[in-house]
C-alpha cells in the first residue's frame, strides 16, 4: 500500500476522533450541547455496517477524543493518569463500534445501535475498580428540550434518546450520493497498485478505456509481436477484473458496498425527523410532571467554608477546613439571629469539612461542638473515620447532634481508585511514591446513604446522602432515595463534596450539572454543600435557586419542601434498562427474521424453471 493510499485510509480514524471530541464538547464547562448528535450521527455513520475489526478501530478513535476533552481537568493530578484513564474508557467506546459494526447490517439499527450505547454505559459505570459513569450522554442533557425525560425514564433512557436520534441521522445519511466518498480508498488503490513489472496500472483501465492490440510485422530472425495502440471504450470483459478487485478491497477495507449508494428514500429522513420531534414532544410534556411534596419543610443551612490553596494540597494545614467551616457557620447564625436569613433547622457542612476523625482526635471534637452549640442546631458533618483495620479509614457523613455527638453516619461506597485508595497497594505504592499522599486505604461503606438525624423541635429527618462523585452512580442514588432493606428511603437529598483538588477545571461544571440532573430525576430539591465551588440549591426541576462563587466562603440558609413521592426513573430503573437493551434487539431480529422469511419465499415463487440441454441435463444458466 502507497503512502497516499495509508493517509486516505486514515481518514476515516482522524473523522471518528473528531467526531468524538466535538460530543466531548457537548459537556460542560463547553456546553456546546448541539455538538452531541452531530458527533454521534458521524461516529455512526462511520462505523454502522463495516467490518468488526474497523468498527472496533474508529470506536477507540472515537473514546480518545471523546473522553481527552471530558476529563481533561484530571491534569492536575497528573498527566500520565489522564492518559491512563482516556485510553481506558476509549476501550469501552471501542466496544460500542464493534456493536454499530454489527448492529448496522440489521434493519432499523439505530434501535439496536442505541441499545447497544446504554448496555456499555451501564458496563462502563460498574467495570472496571468500580466504574467510571463520567461521559454518560444523558449527562450532557442538563437544560435541553429532552431533560423532562428525566423522571420518566432517567439517566440510562436520556441516553437511550440521544443515541437513537442521533443515529438515525447516520442512518437517513448513509445512502445520500456523499457516500460514495467511502469508495475512494480502494479507487485509488486501484490506481496505484503495482503491476509484475513494477509500474502503476495504466490509465486507460481507470477511464473505461482498453487498449487496443495490432500485430507488428516481424524483424529478421524474429517472430512476430504485438503492440499497444490507440483506445476505445473498454467492454464488460475489460473491465471486469478491476471492478471485482476494487470491490473485494472494499469489502475488506470494511466499507459499505457500493448497493447502498442509492439516493435515500424519502421515508427515512421523515423517520429521523419524527424521531426528533416526538422525543422533544416527550421532553416537553414530562417537564409538567410534578409529583407534590409533602406538607411539612425543613430549614437547610448550606456551608461553604473556602480553602487556603488549589491542588493537591488544597485543604492546607491539618483543622484548616474545621476552623474555616465553624467561623462560616458563626456567621451563618448571627444572619439568623439578625433576621438576615431563615433560623436553619440543621446547617450541612461540606465533604473533608473535618480531616480528622473527630472520635480520634479531642481538639476537632470541640470545634464542630463549639460550631452545633453557638448554632444551636445539629449539624451534618462530612468527616474522616478512622478503621476499621490498621492504616485504613472511611469517608463519613456524620450527624452530630448538640447534646450527643454523633448518632448516625453514612459510609461513602464510591470511593476514587489512585484518588482515595490504591488497588494492588503491594505494588503500585513502592514504584509509584506520589501515591503516598492518599495517606490511609480507604473502604468503602455497604450501608444505602440515608442519615436518620433528631431536629431540635424533636421531628426525625431522613436525609439522603451523597458524598461528590457518587451522584454519577445509579445504584447509590437510587439507595439515597429508597433506602434498602436495612434503611427506609429518605425524604430530603444533600451533596457533600470537595472539589477544592480540582479549583478552576472544568470538573465543578460537570459534577454541578449531573446533580441537576439527579434533582430532575428524582424531582426533589437538592442541597449542595462544598468545601470552595459551587455550594447552593437546586429545585426539583433542575434549576438553581442559589449558587455560591468558587473559591469564598459562603452560608446561607433555604425552606426546603420533604419529599416522599418516587418518580417512575427511580422506582423502575432497571426495569427501563432492561426494556431498553433488550427490546430493541428482540423486535430488530423479529424484523430481519421476518425480512428474510418473506424475500425467500418470493424467490422461491419467482425463480424460473432451468431449460433442458441435450440428453436430458439443464443447461448451465447465462452470466
């Protein structure tokens, strides 16, 4: 193969790379959401009905650049981690092309291919260390024309939608004349491919021009030969080699076969267009969907306590965000006091508010009391626990009542793999010693995140809790709301979260628009409590009712409305997963069944009888 012939062949890849990072784009802090389904339509378009081989290639291609704008801001940990990770999650995406390879050589398979994008989403959320849910599509949904699909059929159908209309773009695309782009390759392969003796096919075989032959008269002592001479259009005979090689390079180049160059019928961009208006439709209505609250509200003091530093040793000396978080919420009660703000119920501080173990160590004990005494309020602490083995700890969300301490807690079940524990601690941590800066292992909790805490005008509370990046997980959002088997479901949501590692990427505006959509899926108002970005309120519709300014300190305090109602997203999740990966399958293979069943029979009955050849034998059938 030519140089010129490697570079064209590459297109395709650097095509399915852009396409990539154009849907990475679609995330904040970018936002540029209608970047989303033109990026997919391209992904799809490339990848739908090529060889397994190919579509597992440009789906690698796609996840680099999907996920190398995404997760940039994990830069400042390090380079070679977010190398690590993108190449990682492009694994996954490379299994989705694999998937569209496949899925394209069936009927509708933009159902299939959407099917086959939520199945990996769900894989990709779990697998490998625990999952890594960032780069979901229904993640970049926030404040769109679909985002009333949230309650309804949550996160995984959000994505279901977009992949399913974005596909059926490529699908409408993939038989409009520009396809014919893809036979460019093995057209100029053609061209250039070497001959025995060592030069280029002539151009008259690429014009449709065949040579035509003359006899010489022969020298002395010579026989005769023949010679090349003049041109004339080339017949089938001509040209049949050529075009059987050029197809043959094509179909194992992966490309689609040259049959599905015919304009596209008419029905199918008006399908593509339906799609998009029905789901908009559905979008709109399931925005008026508004489960009522309960009667009774709850008074919610939001800290924001503010840090000295950014990085890694954002959090500064040891007690450094305790002192800060009790001065904030000093001032938070004289705003009371003074009418400047709503008397707070209980005051939520944000995650590593403490980082020490208050049970541990006397002197943080007497700054959180001396914060729950001068507020007279209890508080909900996110602190460090220490075990339950030697140089292990727990991330905690902790309620501290004023006159008992601690009476309930919550264990963080997602913890951060080479963030907050070290997998393989034998033998990363002696080759790699800036993992010593993770200090104690630590161990995720089993319990569902919901605090049962004592207000002072002796009502109980049930809070769901989540602590940073656990708003990505399904299953941990879902046993905030439910409880489980031990736990019963809660009737408030907080977040607790400390990006301050992470000051001045783009990994606030991210996690701060997922937990916009977890209040529109579970349509209940969300309290959000930080240790330096974006603390506030978020209404059970999405929208900010107050948000702090990164890196100050902040405190304010909300009438938040109890919730008991359980939206559909919530209560049938996986039901929705299931139905959405396997149904789509099932009814395209029914339909392919039924395609082929149908077009055999049709043979059967058209096919003509062979006519007969002399002594009885039928006669071979013309070309």
């Amino acid at each position: 193969m030519t140089p010129a012939v490697r570079r064209l062949a590459l297109l395709p890849v650097l095509a399915a790379a852009a396409a990539g990072t154009g849907a990475g784009l679609a995330f904040p802090p970018t936002a540029w959401q209608p970047l989303m389904p033109v990026g997919l339509a391209v992904f799809g378009w490339l990848a739908a009905g090529c060889r397994l081989r190919r579509g597992l290639l440009l789906g690698y291609a796609f996840g680099v650049g999907y996920y190398g704008v995404l997760i940039r801001w994990l830069a400042v940990v390090g380079v070679w981690p977010t190398v690590g990770l993108v190449l990682l999650m492009a694994c996954w995406t490379a299994l989705l092309g694999a998937a569209l390879a496949l899925a394209g050589r069936w009927p509708v398979w933009p159902l299939t291919g959407a099917a086959a994008w939520t199945a990996v989403e769900f894989a990709a959320s779990r697998w490998p260390l625990g999952g890594f849910p960032w780069g979901r599509l229904g993640f970049a949904a926030a404040s769109t024309p679909i985002d009333g699909w949230f309650p309804l059929l949550g996160t995984s159908g959000v994505s279901f939608l977009i992949a399913a209309t974005s596909l059926s773009v490529a699908w409408a695309m993939r038989l409009l004349p520009f396809r014919r782009l893809a036979n460019l390759a093995p057209r100029l392969r053609a061209v250039v491919a070497p001959r025995v003796g060592g030069e280029g096919e002539t151009r008259e075989l690429q014009e449709g021009l065949a040579p035509v032959e003359e006899e010489v008269a022969p020298r002395a002592g010579g026989e005769g030969k023949t010679r090349l001479t003049g041109r004339e259009p080339a017949g089938p005979s001509a040209l049949a080699a050529p075009a059987k090689a050029g197809a043959a390079s094509a179909r194992r180049r992966g490309w689609t076969e040259t049959a599905r160059l015919a304009p596209a019928p008419a029905k199918r961009l008006a399908w593509a267009g339906t799609g998009f208006v029905l789901v908009g439709l559905g979008g709109w209505a399931g925005s008026c969907y508004d489960p009522p609250p309960d009667p009774e509200t709850v008074t919610v003091g939001v800290i924001q306590g503010n840090v000295p530093s950014t990085g890694l040793a954002a959090l500064g000396p040891v007690r450094t965000t305790v002192n800060n978080s009790l001065a904030e919420t000093i001032a938070l009660a004289a705003k009371a006091k003074t009418g400047q703000t709503a008397a707070p119920d209980f005051i939520l501080w944000p995650e590593s508010s403490t980082d020490t173990d208050p049970e541990h160590d006397e002197k943080t004990a007497r700054l959180i009391k001396a914060a729950a005494d001068l507020a007279g309020v209890p508080l909900l602490i996110g602190t460090l626990t220490y075990g339950p083995g030697e140089d292990e700890r727990r991330t905690s969300a902790a309620w501290w009542s004023v006159e008992d301490g601690i009476t309930d807690s919550y264990d963080k079940k997602n913890i951060v793999p080479f963030g907050e524990w070290i997998p393989a601690r034998g033998f990363f941590l002696p080759r790699i010693p800036e993992l010593k800066l993770i200090g104690r292992q630590t161990v995720p909790g089993t319990a569902a995140g919901v605090v049962e805490g004592q207000l002072a005008d002796g009502r109980s509370l049930r809070i769901g809790t989540l602590i940073c990046f656990e708003v990505g997980y399904d299953d941990t959002v879902g046993q905030a709301v439910l409880g489980d088997a031990a736990e019963a479901g809660s009737n408030i949501i907080v977040v607790q979260t400390n990006n301050s590692a992470l000051t001045g990427t783009g990994q606030m505006a991210q996690q701060d628009a997922i937990t916009q959509i977890r209040a529109m899926e579970t349509r209940r108002d969300i309290v959000v409590a930080t240790t330096n970005s974006l603390a506030g309120v978020i209404d059970a519709h999405g929208r900010h009712v107050w948000q702090a300014e990164p890196e100050r300190s902040a405190s304010a305090s909300f009438v938040i409305p109890l919730r008991s109602a359980v939206t559909p997203a919530v209560a049938y999740r996986r039901q929705i997963e299931a139905a959405l990966v396997f149904l789509p399958v099932l009814a395209c293979a029914a339909l392919a069944w039924r395609r082929r069943s149908g077009a055999t029979a049709r043979g059967a009955e058209e096919r003509p009888a062979l006519p007969q050849g002399n002594g009885g034998q039928q006669a071979a059938a013309p070309r």
